[in-house]
C-alpha cells in the first residue's frame, strides 16, 4: 500500500519513517510506500485516483469533506499549523498587506489557512498581489516581494542562518489555528479494508511516539534515505525541535482528533469560502472511530492507571434502579455504566461493599474508596471529591397515597411532612432552598415510603427512577407518584480530590458513551408511572360557578329585552303626545345643560391628560433608553466575545509552551492564571450588563441581598473610583417574590443618586449603607448616604418630574421620579425620603406577596 506525503522528505515526515525503518508496519503486516509530494499534484485526487490509499494533508481536508467528497479523517499528528506569513521588517500586521506583493499565498492548501486571518482585517484577494510560488525563498531575501507564506519548521532556519530581518504573522496567534499533518483515506477503503486502515493508523502513531524519543537516531535515516532536499543535520534537528511544539504531545495523545476543533475549523471556512456550515453529526461520522473505541489517554493519564492497577469503587447499596449491592455484585444503571467505563479505561474496578449509604461517603473521605459511581454535588462533598459531567439527570418526585391533586411547585407542599433519606444531597440542597420546609430523615426508602401508607408522612421525595421501581415492585396501589418539580438529581460519578487525574480520566470515558447507548441503557430500568388525578371537589366548584353565571346571563338577558320592549313603546307614545316644538325645546335644554357640564370640567380633564402625556412621554424616554443600552450592551457583548475566547486560547498556547520547554516559573504560572480569572470575570460583567438591560416582565422569587449585590456590581467601577465604601446589612435568607429587574433598577437609580451627592460634597470618607428586613408583610429596603442631606427647602420637589440640582448637562430631573413610579405602580409599594444625621435615607416599602 501507499502513503501519499503532502510535502517533500524532511522531518515532518520522521513518525512514518521510524514506523517503515523500524518494522512497525511489518509487524501489522503492511508494506508502505511513501509517495513524495510533487508540485502538479492534488493530494485528494491522488487518493480518489487509486494512486494511494492514503494521504497526508493540511485543514483543507475538512473544507474537501465539506463539499461532499467521500473522506474519513483517520490521525491527526500536528495540533498547530506551521504555516504561517513572513513579512519584510516595515509589516507588522495583517493591516499592512495592502497593495504589497505576497508569494505563494494562493496556493490551494496556504490560502485556505492564511486568508481567514487576512479575512479579520478585511483584507480580500483583490487588496493584494499574489506571486506565484516558487521552490526557495530567494525572492523574499531579495526583497523582491513583501511577504511569503512559508513553514515555520522549515524556512525560518535559513533566514535565521543568513541572519535576514523579519516578521511573523501566524494566523494562530489571531484566533485562526488549523490542524496539520492530517491523516486521511476514502470511505470506500474503510469499508473493505477496516482492519488495514486500524493496524495502519496504530503502527503511525507508535512510529511518532519512537521519533520524538530518538530525534537523532531518526536525522540520521532521513540523511541516509529520504534526505532528497539535501538538508543538513543541524537544520533537520531544527525542525524535529519546532515539530515537537507543534504536536503538544504533552496535552494530547498523539494521533488524536478533537471534535470541537474540528467544528471551529469547519466553521471558519463556511465563513471565509462562502461554502455551507456542515452539521455536528456529519462531522462526527466524517472522524474515524478506532475498531475498539477506546479512549485517548494522554501518556501521564495512562501511567497513572498503570500504577493504580485497579480502581476501588463505592456505591449505594440500596437505591435501585440506580444501583445496589445484590450479594457480591453491584447491579442497576450506574453498574452497567461502570461496566462500560472499565472497558474504556481497560482498567478492572472493584466493588467495596458497605451496608448503607452514609458507610459509602465515610469510606471516599477515608480514601478506602477511589470513586463514588452515583453522587450529587454539593458544596460540602466538593471538599473531599471532584465530580465528572452528570450522566443520570432524573427530576425529584414526591409519592404520596393515591388521590391526592398534582403538584408541581414545592412550595404548595413544604409545609407539609416530607421525608427524605438521611444524607442524601437533595436534603442539603432543599433546606438551602426552601428554608421553612418540613422535611423528616428516614433510614432508607422503604421506610420512607412504609410511613406515607400509615399516615406518618404526606409524601416521600426521591428521584422519579427510585420511587417508580418501589411502587411497581413491591404493588404498592395506594401509593403512587403524584407530583414532579424543577428540581432534578445531577448525578456524577465522584472521584477523591487527592488524585485529580482520575476525575479527567472518568470525564474522558463518560463522555465516549455515545446517547443511544444511554438511552438503551436508561430504558431498560425506566417505568415511570405518574398519577395525575383529578381534584374532583375543585371540578364541582367550577360547575356550581358556571350554573350561577349562566342564571345570572338569562335573567340579564330577559330583562334587556324586557327594557328594549319597554323603550319602543315610550318612544310611540312620545310621538303621539308631544310636538316638534317641545322637542327642540328639550334638546335644547339638555345641549345646554352638558355644555355647563363640559366647561366645568374642562379645566380639570385638560390638566389630568397633560399629566398622562408627561408621564406617558417620560415612560417611553426610560423605556428607550434601556431599550438602546441594551442593544449597546449587545453589540459591546458581540466584539468582546471572539478576543476573549482568542486570549484565553493564548494563555492555553502560552502555557504549553512553557510546559514543553521545562520553564518553571511561579510568578509567571500566577500572572497566567490570574489573567484567566480576569478574562472570565470580564465575560461574566458583560452577561451582567445584558441581563440587567434586558428585563423579564415577570415577578419571581428571589434574595435580596444578591440584588443588591448584583447593582453593585454594575456600579463596582465608580465606587471603585470615588473611594465609596459599602455597608451591608441584608440577611441572605431574606427572600423577596416580586419584579427583579425593576427593583434593582429602582436601586441603581437610588445608589446613582448617593453617588453624585458625596463626590459634589466632596465627604472625605464617603459611605453608602445598604440594609433590609421584613416586618409585617413588608419589606423594607433603606439606602443610606454620609452626603450632609438633602436641602430642607427642596426635599418635598426630588420626586418631581424635570427637577435636579444638577446642571442640565449632567442630569435630567428623571431618575427620581422614574424611581418612585416604579415602587408605586410597579412594585404596589412606596417609596419615600428623609435627612437622617449625616445624610440622606430613602426607603423602599414593598408588600410581601408568596411565590
């Protein structure tokens, strides 16, 4: 068979070498042929020809699998592209290409990686010269062109050796980082030849892993047999070094192929070649899926379960049809999970047995046990363990005797008795949300379920797939499933947080398990039976209602007809009795009479609907205006997202480096991570922004202490700046049910508002103070300013609309007034002010409503 190269013999090719020279293809019974590239050639026609079955070639293979051509992506072998612009000193940025000469850049494979990155910068082809390529870069050192796109592995070691000045532009460091190296045949082969195509990719990536460990022993081949470029030893030792940085063998495992790159890739020539997106799926069927489907394992991962040997597991022991200890074996959903993930690590896990659930946690914190295969997270268990992805994610249901109505709203019910397994999460996570409900331990779930039938319990609440299997097992008919919430069980498979490695291992293998073998695996347990009975009492209610309305339409509707009857005989009898002199008369009379009426209110009506058209105008200026912020905030959103997610793939590119280059510095590794955490606090400020501009007209329950804290946050940067400091006095218990985002409008405007009043009064310790309690059905929520106070002589008008002490530049005389028609006709609440000792207060009053 043959292996078509994409480039002529160097180093780029050293895996496929050490594989031939070193009898890896013999062992899997293949005798390979490498084909040197020549320039009249069209690696994928080569292919489709029968000139090769395989082919080695850039990221151009996804944009040729794009437009519809039969290709399988067998190995992919270089994670960054080495292809990359060199420019001419006075070119320092895509920006400066044009009307400049370029060489070589509409060749089919160099474009394809080089234009997106000239794309950014709104260069086209028509802003350029192109120059055809030629076989040297004589006419770069001669300044006979601008720039050339070269391989960074290859070209930069003569420049550097004739000590020519240059510049680099990588598309990588731009955002637009391509795969190379990619190993590629035609479905047709994998279909005939499955077992060829596995031994063959096998034996390449072991050729690579011997390569990489003997650089120089592979130089000395190259110069013996493939050395058709007449490179010298030093320049292919440069090249070994740079292809060692592109390949990060210290992140991936060799050979492998990320999905998600692969999607950015195809992504970005949909956008730059005007070609159609192409599906996830039609990816995913287009990589190659080895014959066992194991997982990579990154070298480090692998030796850590070398060492371990075996995996000790802990479970529930009586949570079916989850999971269970049934003699020896552990048995349910998450064992037939287990078993899969085994066979992906190739490692045996072994059952630790415990008779009850709380024995299990004991065993992970005391390290007797690896792995948990089913646990929540909650913030105490994330001390001792770290936690995958959750694979089970059924929803709390509450079983109760039959005939109780539906409920799908925990807080109709938590009042009530409701029992729960001790020290299951869901109890840590339901006192935290829902601190008055009235929830009682039991042992197990029989117990549980054992005390609802007797009367001891209203309900029992579990996950839908436990309580369904008790029911339908044990016939329990007066009992059945009779409500379901929004809250829903993530259940993860739990590893020790002293060995992290093993939780990126168990991620790793989760994730291999492709939805249809979970849903088969999830069916086969599921029976879930709900009662949804109907509330028979409330249904009679209605009918008694309706019968009534309708009495009341059919005696209505007698006696209109009865007036209407009544009203035709007046009227015959008016024409009899009275002339058309009398009828002017009256009518006269009556003009008269509503004219008086008319003249005396008009004054008044005048007044109410200037005042309606002032607030109505005033209502669409705020409304506009968020209106615009949003939008505003939308596009910022828009720009911010792609350089925010480039400088994170920095940092990741940055921290590779260092890594493969053995450069151990704290102070570095600190300043790395500490732009990440700003990069992602910037990410969360800009959904911050987007939220708050985008209100949901919609009441709904919530702390109050995080909507304050979440003004303040918008406000964090002038606070900053003006040295103000904030005091809290907010329980954070206190829950409120009501408009958020009007309320914390409403705060902003307050906070605004005692902003500008301490830095025009200049307070040398400037403090704001922020407190809330409930009493009596109210909430009460003061805002408080060390400002001196508001002038006795103008505390009455700051409601007013249009008034401000401020100059017309700075202020509108709106905040205030908006703010007040907000609490009062929004929120039903009041809003009022008042001088305290050092300052201003105004109080927010809102009525306490239930969720």
């Amino acid at each position: 068979m043959k292996l078509q190269l994409q480039w002529k013999h160097q180093f780029e090719f050293a895996g496929f070498y050490a594989a031939k020279e070193r009898g890896f293809y013999k062992e899997v019974g293949l005798d390979v042929e490498l084909i040197e590239y020549d320039s009249q050639m069209n690696i994928v026609d080569e292919i489709f020809k029968g000139n090769a079955e395989y082919g080695l070639t850039y990221s151009s293979l996804i944009s040729e699998y794009m437009s519809g051509k039969p290709l399988v992506f067998v190995a992919n072998f270089f994670k960054q592209s080495p292809l990359v612009l060199v420019t001419q000193p006075h070119i320092s940025s895509p920006a400066d290409l044009k009307g400049k000469k370029i060489m070589g850049l509409l060749d089919g494979s160099h474009q394809q990686a080089i234009l997106p990155m000239l794309d950014i910068f709104n260069i086209a082809t028509k802003d350029f010269i192109n120059i055809p390529r030629k076989f040297s870069i004589e006419s770069f050192i001669n300044k006979e062109v601008d720039a050339i796109s070269v391989f960074k592995t290859n070209e930069l070691y003569t420049l550097n050796q004739l000590g020519i000045q240059y510049n680099i532009l990588d598309p990588a460091v731009f955002g637009r980082n391509f795969y190379d190296l990619n190993l590629f045949t035609t479905k047709s082969e994998l279909e005939n030849n499955p077992e060829r195509v596995e031994h063959f990719r096998k034996a390449s990536i072991r050729g690579w892993e011997y390569a990489l460990e003997h650089k120089e022993e592979l130089v000395e081949i190259i110069m013996q047999k493939y050395n058709t470029q007449h490179k010298s030893k030093e320049a292919l030792l440069f090249e070994a070094k740079q292809i060692e940085a592109l390949m990060l063998t210290n992140v991936y495992p060799i050979g492998s192929i990320d999905l998600e790159r692969v999607e950015i890739i195809a992504d970005t020539f949909a956008q730059s070649l005007s070609i159609p997106r192409e599906s996830k799926e039609n990816l995913v069927s287009f990589i190659y899926k080895t014959k066992e489907n194991p997982i990579e394992l990154t070298a480090q991962q692998q030796k850590y379960l070398q060492q371990k040997k075996v995996l000790k597991m802990c479970v529930d022991p009586n949570w079916m049809p989850l999971e269970k200890i049934e003699g020896e074996k552990h048995i349910g959903i998450a064992a037939e999970f287990m078993h899969l993930i085994s066979e992906k690590m190739d490692t045996p896990i072994h059952l630790v047995k415990t008779n009850r659930w709380l024995d299990s946690i004991e065993k992970i914190k005391n390290r007797e046990c690896d792995m948990l295969a089913l646990a929540e997270k909650t913030p105490l268990r994330e001390k001792y363990l770290n936690f995958t992805t959750p694979y089970i994610v059924p929803p709390l249901v509450v079983a109760t005797k039959v005939g109780i109505p539906f409920v799908d709203n925990l807080n109709y019910i938590q009042e009530k008795r409701l029992g729960i397994v001790k020290n299951y999460s869901k109890e840590e996570l339901l006192r935290s949300k829902y601190p008055n409900i009235n929830l009682v331990e039991v042992e197990s779930i029989q117990e549980g379920l054992a005390y609802v039938q007797q009367g001891k319990l209203f309900g029992f609440l579990d996950n839908s797939n436990v309580i369904n299997y008790e029911i339908v097992k044990n016939s329990m008919k007066d009992i059945s499933i009779t409500g379901q919430f929004s809250e829903k069980f993530y259940l993860s498979v739990a590893s020790r947080n002293d060995e992290p490695i093993l939780n990126e291992i168990l991620e790793k293998a989760l994730l291999s398990i492709d939805n249809g073998t979970r849903a088969l695996l999830m069916n086969k347990w599921n029976n879930i039976q709900y009662q949804l009975k109907a509330d028979y009492r409330l249904v009679a209610q209605i009918t008694v209602l309706s019968i009534i309305l309708l009495s009341i339409f059919i005696y209505w509707n007698v006696k209109l007809k009865e007036e209407i009857k009544n009203k035709e005989l007046a009227q015959r009898e008016l024409k009899k009795s009275k002339s058309l002199l009398q009828e002017k008369a009256e009518l006269l009379k009556v003009a008269k009479q509503q004219l008086e009426e008319l003249n005396n209110s008009l004054e008044e009506r005048v007044k109410d609907e200037i005042q309606k058209n002032i607030e109505n105008q005033i209502m669409l200026m705020h409304q506009s205006k968020l209106a615009q912020m949003g939008e505003m905030i939308e596009n910022i959103a828009h720009q911010w997202r792609q350089p925010l997610a480039q400088i994170n793939s920095f940092i990741l590119l940055i921290d590779a480096t260092l890594a493969q280059s053995d450069f151990k510095n704290s102070t570095a590794r600190d300043k790395l991570l500490e732009i990440e955490s700003l990069t992602k606090y910037m990410s969360k400020t800009i959904d911050d922004f987007k939220n708050f501009f985008h209100p949901n007209k919609q009441k709904s329950l919530f702390q109050l202490r995080k909507a304050v804290e979440k003004s303040l946050d918008i406000l964090k940067g002038t606070l900053r700046e003006h040295h103000i400091k904030i005091e809290l006095d907010i329980d954070e218990a206190l829950e409120c049910f009501n408009y958020l985002d009007e309320l914390q409008q409403v705060i902003l405007i307050l906070l605004n508002n005692s902003i500008d009043a301490l830095t025009t009064m200049q307070i040398k310790s400037p403090t704001i103070t922020i407190a809330a309690k409930n009493d009596e059905d109210l909430f009460f929520i003061s805002i408080t300013d060390n400002a001196l106070g508001i002038d006795s002589k103008i505390i009455d008008k700051i409601f007013e609309p249009y008034f401000t002490t401020k100059y017309k530049s700075q202020g509108t005389g709106l905040g205030l007034y908006m703010a007040k028609k907000i609490i009062d006709n929004g929120l039903k609440g009041k809003l009022s002010v008042q001088n305290r000792e050092c300052g201003a207060c105004f109080t927010i009053e809102i009525p306490e409503e239930k969720a």
